[in-house]
C-alpha cells in the first residue's frame, strides 16, 4: 500500500481558534448593533421627542432612513450564514431582495435628508459618500449574481455590508475621539463618517487577502505532497 505525506491544513486547536475568533467578531458585532438600534432609533419613539429638532420638518425623510436601515442592520448577517444559505436558497434569495429593497428606502431617506440638512457641506459630502458607496457596493453585488458570479457577489455583499454598519462605528467612534480631547468639529465629524466606511472595508480586503494567501499556501503544500515509501 502506498502512502501519501499528511496535508498540512490547520490543525483543529486552529480552527477552533478561527471559529471562537469570527463568533466573538459576531458577538460584538450583535452587541454593538443592538445597543445602536436600542439608542438611535428609540430616542424617535415619540413624535413630540426633542431629539428630533431639526428633523422635524423633515421628519418624513428621516423615518424613511430609519425604517430602511433597520432593515438592513437586522438582516445583513443572517444573508451570511453559510449553512442556512446552502439549505434554503430561495429564502436567502427572498431576505436578500428584502434587504436591496429596504437598503433602496434608506437610501431614498438619506438623500432627502443629506439634501435638506443645514450641515456644513464637509458633513453633507461625507454623508453623501457614505451613500454612495453603499449602493455602489450593492448593485455591483446584484449585477453579480445576475450573471451568476456568486463568489464575486459574495465579496461585494461582504463589502455592502460593512458600509452597511457605517452609523454604528460612526457613534462608538466620535465618543472616543471626544474623550481623546479632539473637539467635535465639523472637520472632526466628516473625517469620522468617511473613517466609518472606509476603515472597515480596508479591514475586510486585509481579512479576504490573507486568507486568499492562507488557502494558496494550503494548495502549494498539498500539491507538493511527496509519496511515502511502498509500505508493503
């Protein structure tokens, strides 16, 4: 009997490593969301609540934003279950043109607002990227899978959604920036809100390398197998 030299894949103290890593990254990416949705959206419970002050005339465009973001937030991440993907594709399918529709409605609100606000026009520029860049994102990702690149679409919904989670790094990050002692500026604000998309898709093109380098060293490996002697 001929024998083959053993693949050097990680070892399963790795990857458990790697799947307790990605289920803390989903914890506190839950965490974070749900004190956001918790925080943002029930300070607008009331309709005479002064948090909306300036909103209030626009309170129209403001409830489009919100009611589509909601949307998108709750179900980005079950579009990225990978087994319930597998087992019901026409479900994934069916939340998947939910969340484009409910992304659309956002997006529709985000404009009225961006295009009504009295903020200074760094803050409005970095609004408007911020929206752009989500739906850039997304239609790139639906014209994949239009023509049936799945991974490529895939990578794009990845991407979709990290911009998706923009608001929510947006307000953990201008606290902190505060209390580092920067004064919240206008200039202060637009960098924070451009930082809120960009950083996170940078994160996610590191991640998407290395473990594109990862897999390519795995298959290097294999393929340099070498045969053990006849064992007979």
């Amino acid at each position: 009997m001929t024998g083959i030299a053993p693949r050097t894949d990680a070892s399963p103290p790795s990857r458990l490593a790697l799947r307790l890593a990605w289920a803390g990254l989903w914890l506190l990416l839950a965490i974070a969301s749900v004190e956001f949705l918790l925080a943002a959206y029930g300070k607008y419970r009331h309709l005479d609540s002064a948090a909306y002050g300036m909103f209030m005339t626009r309170r129209g465009w403001l409830w489009l934003h919100l009611a589509g973001g909601l949307t998108t937030v709750l179900l980005g991440p079950v579009q990225f279950l990978t087994q319930w993907r597998l087992r019901q594709p026409r479900l994934h399918r069916l939340t998947g043109r939910i969340y484009l529709v409910g992304m659309l409605v956002a997006a529709t609100g985000a404009t009225g607002l961006i295009a009504t606000s009295p903020a200074p026009f760094a803050i409005r520029a970095a609004f408007a990227a911020t929206a752009l860049a989500w739906l850039t994102t997304a239609l790139t990702g639906l014209a994949a899978i239009l023509r049936g690149a799945v991974e490529r679409h895939r990578r794009w919904m990845v991407r979709n959604y990290a911009v998706t989670l923009a608001p929510i790094i947006f307000r953990l990050s201008l606290p902190l920036a505060i209390a580092g002692g920067l004064a919240p500026s206008p200039a202060l604000i637009a960098t924070l809100l451009w930082c809120s998309w960009i950083v996170p898709l940078l994160v996610c093109e590191g991640v998407r390398r290395l473990a594109g380098l990862r897999r390519s060293a795995r298959a290097r490996a294999s393929a340099g197998a070498v045969p053990l002697p006849d064992a007979r």
